[in-house]
C-alpha cells in the first residue's frame, strides 16, 4: 500500500511560502542567486520551483507583483495628504529610498532583465501614482497636465537610477540623498507654479 497522502496545502499559501524562500536566498546570495539557491533556500527541488514559477522570470515576476501592490499602498497616503507637491514629491522619494536602503539586493533582483515590463512592473504601479498627483498638481497650477506622464517618467527613472547607484556606494546618508533629489526635480516643476500648489490631487 502506498504512503498516505495528508491534507492538501493551499496552493496560495504555499507559493507564498516558496516566494518568502526566495526573498531570504536573494538577500544572502544577492540579485544574481541561482535557481539551485533559490530551491536550496525553500528546501525543494529545482521543478517545484518550475512548477510553481515557470522559470526565474516567474519568480521576478511574482516578486514584483508583490513589491509594487507594497509601495503602492505606502505611496498612496504620501500623495493623497493636503501638502504642496514639492512635499509630496519629497516623502514619495524618501519612501521608495527607504525601501532601496532596507533591501539592495532584493531591488536589484526586480530591476533584473528577468522583471516583467507594462503594467505588471514596478514602474507603472508607481509611475501611474506619480502621474496622477502631478497631473493634478499641473492643472491646480493652470498649467498644461498633458506633459504629466512625461514628467512622471523623467522623475522616476532618474529615481530609480539614482536609488540603484546610492545603495552600491551610499555616498551621503539617506536623508540628503531625498533632500537633493528633490531639490534637482523640483526645479523644473516649480517654473509651472505647480510644485507649490496645496494636495491632494
């Protein structure tokens, strides 16, 4: 007779299980952690993984759909608050550097060439927050919003890349890294009169 089976995981709850393995592998391994660490760290074979994942794609996937549902609901409180955009735009880079800081090898994991792109990445969860508040903020002005996305983008890459460079050689302490790019993206928001304009948008 054969082994009897015992009660079946749920297949949600186990994948999450699975991913939070990979999330602790990627943090001793760092962003280029194999697929063999990563079923190491979870205590399964390589095909769960692929099971469950597909591939390591899969897994970046999963992690980024995680991670950006995390930072929008962090970022959402910062760019709904009565404050001027500047503000605004200030805590809403002090948030996303906070979660570089705490996580450098996780973020460089989702910013892998293996991370989805469209509506599944991290940029258009956050791209699409910015984009609403500065819209807002734009029309609050008088000025033209229809530059929004743009701008949104220009804001986030040049975010994003700066975070990604800061975590590898932490130059100068969070708190002025946030101040000084504020300082650098304001400006050009500020010639609009829209960087002062009370929220929430």
């Amino acid at each position: 007779m054969g082994r009897p089976k015992g009660p079946r995981r749920d297949p949600i709850e186990r994948r999450d299980e699975l991913l939070d393995a990979c999330v602790r592998a990627i943090r001793t391994h760092g962003p280029d952690v194999s697929m063999a660490e990563l079923a190491a760290e979870a205590g399964v074979t390589r095909p769960i993984l692929y099971d469950h994942f597909g591939d390591r794609s899969g897994i970046a996937t999963a992690l980024v759909q995680r991670y950006a549902a995390d930072l929008g609901t962090a970022l959402a409180p910062v760019v709904e608050r009565a404050a001027p955009f500047r503000d605004l735009l200030r805590d809403g880079i002090d948030v996303f550097c906070r979660f570089v800081d705490n996580e450098p090898a996780l973020w460089r994991f989702l910013q892998s060439d293996s991370s989805p792109s469209g509506e599944a990445s991290i940029e258009f969860v956050v791209g699409r927050l910015v984009t609403d508040a500065l819209g807002g903020a734009l029309r609050r002005a008088g000025a033209d919003d229809a530059i929004a996305p743009v701008w949104s983008a220009a804001i986030l890459g040049a975010v994003f890349l700066a975070a990604e460079t800061w975590s590898t050689t932490r130059g100068v302490p969070r708190r002025v890294l946030v101040e000084r790019l504020t300082a650098l993206l304001v400006d050009g928001i500020a010639a609009t009169g829209a960087a002062d304009v009370p929220g929430p948008f």
